[in-house]
C-alpha cells in the first residue's frame, strides 16, 4: 500500500503541470515590451503582436490557429518584411496575449478585436492570411468586411464540419482535455502535435519546447477550452460566396488534421479561387517545409499589385 501510495505520487508529480511565470516567457519569447499592446476600442484587451518591414507597404494580417502563436509564422514572416508590412498576432490566451478579461473567444469577437487593432495601427486594408481556426476566422472577415481585405490565402482552413462537430451546435469537450489546465505532460503534448506534420523529425524539441512553455501562460489553457466550446460552426457557403478577394488555398496532401478533401468543398464555395496543393506535408506548411508554400503566396502577392 505504501509502494503503491509513492508510485501514485510521484505520477502525479510527474503530470502536474503548473502555469509558467508570465515574466519568464516574455524574457524568453517577446522581441521587446511594446509588442504588446493595449487596444484603445476596446480597453483591457492586450494582444502580442509583431509589426515588422516597411510602414508604406502593402500590409499582410497573419492568424495563427489553435494552440500555436505568431512565431509558427517566423520564417514565411522574414521573407515577407522584406517587402510587405507583416503584422503577427496572437490570439487572446494564446501565445504571449493574455487571456480575453470577457471571457468570450467567439469568432465574432476575434473578428471585433482585429478590426480595432487594424484602425488603431491605421491599416485600411491588408492581405489576410489565416491557418486552421485562423483561417476560419479570416474568410469570415473577409465576407462580412470586404472593404478591409485586398487578398485572402486560406491554409488548411476550419469551418467545414467534421466528425464531432456539427452545424449549429457547440461542440462536446472531452473531460481528458478539460483536465490539460493542470495536467500536460511534455510527451502527451508531443504526440499531440506529432500528427500535424508528415515528416516526423520537423517536430524538434526546441520545436516542442515553444509550444509547451507558451501553452502554460497563465490562463492560456483556460482559454483555450473557452474558445473551443463556443465554436459554434454554420454552413460556411452561403458567406464564402460572399467572398470577392482573391483568394489562394494552400493545402498539404498529408494533412491529418483537416484533411486535404475539404479543398474541394472551398473550391466549390469560391469558384475564383485557387489551389496549391503540397504534396509530402501536413498541416503546417509555414513550419514544415516553409519555402513551397511561400512560393505560391508570393505568386499572388505580385499578381495582385
């Protein structure tokens, strides 16, 4: 009984997973403290943000999707700032941004946060990029705002339902990842990121390391349970027929996250738009093999200047 107590213990010890001191990752992952900012429309909102290249360019919104941060963009991100102003966000509870103070991580109040960020930094019109939930999020500005948005390029985006999500109704969150507020061991975390990429060894530990860390700031997994229980998905067609923007789809074939079949469906919503399909990665073009995706984002990039 004793042994047994001890070995209960110590597993318990092992799994427990605290919030990181807010001060230590700044120091660790924030280029500098005015990088993030409080927005003025809508005070107590603080988001991270990184606003790099030439202020007179033609300036590009990235969204980053569930559980990542605006450094899953860095590499696409210096390329870009070569020409463009590329403005990196991360979401509220994600990242280094603080949890929403409303509590509410619906789409329509992202969308409400990056309007007020965009006139307060005076960008009246930007490329917006989004990934995965990101991506659900920029084709949805893009139809009810398409004043602000020149361009829109869709990787592997959300919206279309899938098993365990149906139209209208918020999803069912599994007790196991309610109780990831207190426990997420550094494995479990790994297997859990190893399926969005096709090539095993793109998953470093350093790799790993930014996503553990950044996953415990305080209120960050909090945050993220909020916002996938009030993802409330709807037929997403009727609003991408909506959709003027020029619009790119890039997709890895391998993606097994959402998978690659549901280009089909955006090309049949956006008939207009186009398809770079990427053989050989997953879910996260940007970080698995940066340079193929790219490619075919700045093809658009210059097509439309």
């Amino acid at each position: 009984m004793i042994l047994l107590a001890l070995a209960l213990f110590g597993l318990a010890a092992w799994a427990w997973t605290p919030d990181l001191p807010q001060a230590d990752l700044d120091a660790k992952y924030m280029r500098q403290p005015s990088d993030r900012v409080e927005l003025r429309a809508v005070p107590g909102v603080h988001l991270h943000l990184r606003d790099t290249g030439p202020r007179s360019a033609p300036a590009l919104l990235m969204i980053h999707g569930f559980g990542a941060s605006l450094h899953s963009w860095e590499p696409w991100a210096a390329a870009l700032s070569e020409t463009y102003r590329v403005i990196r966000i991360d979401l509220p509870g994600s990242g280094l941004s603080p949890p929403d103070p409303s509590g509410v991580y619906t789409d329509a109040r992202t969308e409400q946060l990056l309007l007020a960020l965009l006139d307060q930094l005076e960008v009246p019109h930007v490329t917006l990029i989004g990934h995965s939930i990101g991506g659900r999020i920029a084709w949805g500005m893009a139809a009810r705002h398409p004043e602000r948005i020149t361009r829109l390029v869709l990787i592997a985006p959300d919206g279309f339902a899938s098993p365990g999500f149906d139209y209208g109704q918020a999803p069912e969150v599994p007790a196991s990842l309610k109780l990831m507020t207190h426990v997420l061991p550094r494995p479990l975390l790994r297997m859990s990121l190893a399926p969005a990429y096709a090539d095993p060894e793109v998953l470093s530990d350093r790799l790993t390391e930014r996503y553990f860390e950044l996953m415990r700031a305080p209120g960050a997994r909090q945050a993220l349970l909020a916002r996938m229980q009030q993802t409330v998905l709807s037929d997403p067609r009727p609003q991408l027929q909506r959709i003027k923007a020029p619009t790119l789809l890039i997709w890895g074939e391998q993606d097994a996250m959402i998978p690659f079949s549901n280009a089909a469906d955006y090309l049949t919503a956006l008939p207009s738009a186009r398809l770079a399909a990427l053989p050989g990665i997953g879910h996260l073009p940007q970080e698995e093999q940066p340079a193929r995706g790219l490619a075919a984002l700045q093809a658009l990039l210059r097509e439309s200047q």
